[in-house]
C-alpha cells in the first residue's frame, strides 16, 4: 500500500527511474509502475486478440449484411421508379400489340398469294405499264414470315413507274421493292428492273419446320 501511495506522489522522473534497468530482472522484482504497465499491456493484447479470433467474423457478416442491404434498397428504388410507370408501360404494351396485330393482319395467307399477285399486275396495267418480266421465284422460309421474291421488269413513262411504285407501296399488304434499275428505251420509254417482294405469314407446318434448323445449328455450336 505504501509503495502504491509512493509511487502515485512520484513525479514523471521518478515514473522513468523504474523502467531503467530492469533487463536482466526477474519481472517479480520489477517496481511497481513497469509491473502495472506490464500488466496493462498484457490485458489489451489479450482483449485484442480475443476481439479479432472471436468478432473478426461477426464484422464482416455485418459488412456483408449492410451490402446486401444497399443491393436491397437500389432494387426497391428500381422497381418503385418501374411500378410508378407501370400504367404508362402497360399502354405502351397495349399498343405494340395493336400494331403487331395489325402488321399481322397485311401478311396474307399461302392461299392468298396468288390475289397479291394479281394486286401487283393489276397496279402496273392501271397505270399503263407492259410486263415483260413477271417471274416469281422460290419461296424463302424465315423464323416468323415467308418471303416470295418476284423478277419483275415494266416499261412506260417515268409518271407511270413512279406511279406504279406509290401504288404498291398503299397496298393492303406489306410489299417491298429492292435491286431498282431503271434505263432508257430506244423509243423513249423507260425500263424499269426490279425485285419485289411479297411477305406471307408461315402456315404451322412451315413454322415448326422453320424453327426446326435454328435449333439443330444452336446444339450443333454448343457442341
């Protein structure tokens, strides 16, 4: 009790006097001032590695638990900001509908073709127009639609093609013009090449048989 009292009413040089020349010493003899801060640092070494044996998992579930909470709140934030235009998206929906329906709707039959094709003679006669090439070619299968290509090749004015061109673009159905080529005639008539083509939607056979190779050639990519 004294040597406490003594060494609590030593000043800073007598604190340093007791950790001189304590080498060599049996810690037991030490004074009391190195023994207590020998103690002390023995206490915080323990408590310190306890805490990073014991708690160094518990910190980073808890890091891991305030990650998955940030993932968290940016998903809510997402699907909030989604569920606020979420009628304007369902309009949206409503109308890419109508418009495939529609699209749908221009895409004749097989059965059908053979009318288009009257369609497309007809708008060259109106517009005076003579066919010296109106040649159909072989169908070609897509994933969703099949395509009849058509050799065609029109004289007459260039009021008339130009006409021609208009009227089978305002069809019912979708027809496209591709590969134009126009020259001038000997009797100042224009010549008019081209390739038109006239869509179709797929019959169910020709569907499946369609989807039938794409899928052969995916297995046959992964292997």
């Amino acid at each position: 009790m004294s040597a406490a009292l003594a060494a609590g009413r030593a000043g800073p040089r007598e604190w340093a006097a007791q950790f001189r020349a304590l080498g060599g010493r049996d810690p037991a003899l030490w004074p009391l001032l190195p023994q207590l801060a020998c103690a002390l640092a023995l206490l915080v070494a323990v408590v310190a590695a306890g805490g990073w044996l014991a708690w160094a998992a518990q910190w980073q579930g808890l890091d891991d638990g305030r990650a998955a909470e940030q993932q968290l709140r940016a998903a809510f934030e997402h699907k909030h900001a989604q569920a606020q235009h979420l009628d304007g998206l369902r309009r949206r929906k409503a109308e890419v509908q109508a418009m495939v329906e529609h699209l749908e709707r221009q895409l004749p039959g097989k059965a059908e073709m053979d009318a288009l094709l009257a369609d497309i003679s007809r708008a060259g006669a109106l517009r005076g127009l003579q066919f010296e090439l109106f040649k159909p070619g072989p169908v070609r299968i897509a994933e969703y639609h099949a395509e009849l290509p058509i050799d065609m090749r029109l004289t007459g004015s260039f009021h008339a093609l130009a006409g021609f061109v208009s009227d089978v673009a305002n069809l019912p159905r979708i027809v496209g013009i591709e590969r134009i080529s126009i020259s001038h005639q000997r009797d100042q008539r224009l010549a008019f090449d081209c390739t038109t083509l006239a869509y179709r939607y797929l019959e169910p056979g020709e569907a499946e048989a369609a989807r039938q190779p794409a899928t052969g050639r995916k297995r046959a990519g992964k292997r």
